[in-house]
C-alpha cells in the first residue's frame, strides 16, 4: 500500500512539472540561434558585472525633523590668520542675550601672512574645490562619504625657519557657546568685559597699523571631522583700506551623520559675505573688524550612508537573466517568423520550387522481373 502511494504521489509531482524535459532528437539547432544566444549572454554578463559595481556603491539619505535639544552647547571651530600683530587685535563672542562667551580656547600666534609655494598650492586645490562644490553640490555626498579618507584640510605648516618678521597673527582653537543666535568678532583692541557689555582697547593702536585682510583657513560648527570641506574655507580678503568691515551671516544646521567611516553629531552652515568702508561721513557707520554672525535652525538634518540590501541585488540580477533571457527569445521567434513569411511570398529558401527531373525515353531502363504469384506457386 505504501508503494502505492508513493507511485501515486510521485506520477502527481510529475505533473505538477512546469519544465518538461524535451528529448534532444526533437531539439533542433541553428546558426542564428547560436548568435542570439552568443549576444544574450554577452548581455548578461555584462549587465550583471555593472550590477555588482551599483550593488557596491552607496548613496547619502537626507532626512529632517525638528531639532528639540536646544540645552546642549555649540562648539565654534576657528583658524583665522589676519594681517596685523597679535597685541594689536583682539576675539570675542556675544550672543544674542548681550553675554559675553568666555575665549579660553582661542589661541593668537604670531605668523607670517605670505604663504609658502607648497601652502599655495594647498590653498590653491581647496579653492577649485569650493568653486566645484559651489557648481555640483552632489560633489559633497563624495566628501561625506570619503571621510578620514581623503587630504587633510588643514593649512600644511610652514617648513624651515622664517626670515621674515611675523607681521600676521594665526587666531585658532575652539569655543563652546549657547545655541542662540551670536556673534563673534576680530576687531582692534583687546576685548574686556564690563557690568554694561563689553568693549576692546583700541586706544594705544595706530590708525594705520589697521589691516584686516585675512584668510579664513578653517571654520565650523559641532564635531570637527576631518575630509570635510566647509563653505569658508579658503576664503582670503585682501584690502588696502584701514577703514574696512568684513561681515559674514550664517545659518548653522544641526546635522547628525552616519556613514560607513565614522559617526558623529556635527553642523552644516551656509553664508553670506558682504563688506564695506567705514565712512562716518558717507553714513557708512560701524567699526573695521572681521564679524561672524550667526543663527541656528529649528531642523535637524541626519545623513546616512546607504547601501543596496544582498537580497535587493539577487532580485535585480535574476530580473535581468530571465529579462534577456525571454525578450531574445521573443526578438528570435519573431525574426524568424517575418523571415518565413518573406521566404514564403516570394519563394526563396526553402520555399524556392524544386525541378523534378524526368526519365529520359530514349535510355532503356532495365527494370528487375517481378515475381507474380503464379510463379511463385510453380
């Protein structure tokens, strides 16, 4: 009995079959088949080589939502060199409620302004960069994406010892402050606090040792990552005026990402440059000095690096062997069938009329006796 039902399971199963096996005695083959199939799995293989690369690329998810940490403190990353003497200049930072932020970890060094051919060159290459960033800004996915990866973003250090007096002054480090809207600037004097607001000492300065012409190497907000490229920097201001004010109006993103390399909470900003002459008399008021003005947004940008799942990719690859596979199918049968159809209609290839040749009555056939059945009765 089991035997039984195993045959009968088994004859079920073969019918079930949807891949019947064709015996190779009725399988007939041909040239232009062979090319069909030649092309197809060129096709494949070659749509399947290009698939793997997509499968192994990634690609940056940008979502937003509504910033809720606004108790936690904004780090303010600078390296600025400016073209006057560190005693003669002064940084501070005032946000938005007239409070003056504390400047411990700014640090003024005495440099020279000029730059080496080697710290051109760099300063050359970062320029073309922003310029680049500026036209293509899907260039900054590549930036995220190749974090700790590519050069270094900072000013290569001078190399040998400098001849010439140090005239410029390097202002860097780093500073926490509240996320509220501020200001921070390098203006002439050094600044002191007072229960009224704050000011800077520029009585024992001369007017004309005032010269901010600067070069802004390096300035973020949040985490410092290196490989990443802010919109400030490189950016040099070269004036001839005493009397100059140099502002610039950012708005800061707070940004979270997360990529194969590294992870970490920083900030994106964009920024608007403007600069004028300070001229009491033309109504131009103000005071010469570099400000920053800042503001940070309500939204909260996450970029995460993405990448195609294994399952997505077996999908796409078994859609593209069955695609081809199938649409050279179709693409032959239908060849063929308007080949026959020409063949057909006027008579060429195998439709094309056979001459039947006729016996010549003149040649004497001599054809075998046929045995009837009388003698072979006999």
């Amino acid at each position: 009995m089991r035997r039984l039902y195993r045959k009968k399971a088994l004859s079920l199963v073969k019918e079930l079959d949807a891949f019947p096996k064709v015996p190779e005695s009725y399988v007939e083959t041909t040239a232009t088949g062979g090319t069909v199939s030649l092309i197809a799995f060129t096709a494949m293989a070659l749509l399947a080589f290009f698939e793997f690369f997509v499968y192994r690329d990634t690609w940056m998810k940008y979502e937003y939502e509504v910033d809720k940490d606004f108790s936690s403190k904004l780090r303010i990353n600078i390296d600025i060199t400016v073209a006057m003497k560190c005693q003669h200049v002064g940084a501070d930072i005032l946000d938005l409620a007239e409070t003056m932020i504390t400047s411990n970890g700014i640090q003024y060094e005495p440099v020279i302004f000029e730059l080496t051919p080697q710290q051109k060159l760099w300063h050359r290459t970062l320029l073309l960069i922003q310029n680049r960033l500026r036209e293509e800004h899907s260039l900054q996915e590549v930036l995220y994406k190749s974090v700790l990866k590519g050069a270094p973003t900072a000013l290569p250090p001078r190399e040998g010892t400098a001849s010439e007096p140090l005239s410029a002054c390097r202002i860097h480090g780093h500073v926490y402050v509240n996320k509220v809207a501020g200001n921070f600037h390098i203006t002439v004097g050094k600044p002191i606090h007072h229960p009224r607001g704050h000011a800077h000492i520029a009585a024992f300065v001369s007017h004309d040792t005032y010269n901010f012409s600067h070069r802004i190497d390096h300035v973020s907000f949040g985490e410092e990552i290196p490989g990443i490229i802010n919109p400030l920097d490189g950016t040099e201001k070269i004036t001839s005026n005493h009397n100059e004010m140099f502002q610039y109006f950012i708005t800061v993103v707070p940004t979270k990402l997360h990529t194969s390399k590294v992870s970490a909470d920083t900030h994106q900003f964009s920024v608007t440059e403007r600069e004028r002459v300070i001229n009491h008399a033309a109504g131009s008021h103000g005071v010469s000095g570099i400000f920053m003005k800042y503001d940070t947004s309500s939204l909260m940008v996450t970029v995460s690096e993405q990448h195609m799942p294994l399952w997505q990719f077996l999908v796409r690859l078994c859609g593209i062997i069955g695609g081809i596979f199938s649409t050279t199918g179709m693409i032959h049968g239908f060849v063929g069938f308007c080949f026959d159809i020409v063949c057909c209609r006027f008579k060429l290839g195998p439709y094309k009329p056979r001459e039947v040749v006729l016996p010549d009555p003149h040649v004497n056939n001599c054809a075998a006796p046929v045995l009837t059945d009388n003698h072979v009765q006999e």
